[in-house]
C-alpha cells in the first residue's frame, strides 16, 4: 500500500521545487487578453506568463492541437491533389496510346501541375517557418 502511493501523484520537477510566489495585479483588460491567450494557446496562465517573462518576451506561442487539426487537413487535401494529378495524368497517357491528345489538355495539365507546385514549396516554406519558430 506505501508503494502505491509513492507511485500516485504528481510527478517530480525536473528543475526543482518552484517555492518562490508572486503576487500581480491585472487591469480588467489585460486579465480578459491574458484569459483570451490562454484559451487561444490551449495552456494555463501561469505556464503563459512564465513563457512570456522568463524565456523570450517576442517568443510565439502556437496552440499546438489547433495546429495538428489544421497540418492534418492540410495533408489530406495534399493528397487529394496528388490523386487528381494522378488520375489527370492516367487520362493524358490513355489517350496519348490512342494518340488523340488535345494540345490544350497538354497545356492545361502543365499549368495546374505548375500552381500545385508552386503551392506545395509555399507550404514547405511556411512550415519550416513554424518549425522554426517553435523551436525557439
């Protein structure tokens, strides 16, 4: 039985004991944007103003639950493309064989994969941005 209960509880600080305690006073708008930031950012205020005061006052603070919602739709729409590009491209090579390709197929096809592209390096660029700025 004394086992389990040194078992059960909270689990130990890394850094040790936080003993210290500050007392801090919040105009009606300051405390509503903090209370805003922290449902935003999906963390507790005492973990935000630590974050902010403590480690970097110009530090972004991302909701990272919000943000893997937002990655995974992004994904699954990436692959919804690459299946469109695909089934494009099956079509073009069918009626490549029968040699009857619309040269505006063609070129529409190289315009579409071009944009697809383009947006896929300007998400790549985004994400290492976030990366980047989580890592901080």
């Amino acid at each position: 039985m004394a086992d389990q209960k040194k078992l059960s509880g909270r689990p130990k600080l890394k850094d040790g004991r936080r003993v210290k305690k500050l007392d801090i006073r919040f105009t009606q708008e300051e405390y509503d944007l903090i209370v805003a930031m922290e449902n935003e950012f999906g963390i507790s205020k005492t973990e935000l103003l630590r974050m902010r005061v403590l480690n970097d006052a110009n530090k972004t603070v991302v909701n990272a639950a919000e943000l893997l919602k937002l990655l995974d739709k992004t994904g699954a729409e990436l692959g919804r493309s690459g299946n469109n590009i695909n089934q494009l491209a099956r079509h073009a090579n069918t009626l490549r064989l029968k040699g009857d390709v619309p040269l505006q197929i063609i070129v529409s096809f190289e315009q579409l994969m071009g944009k697809y592209i383009l947006n896929q390096r300007s998400l790549e660029t985004a994400l290492r941005k976030i990366i980047r700025l989580m890592g901080k």
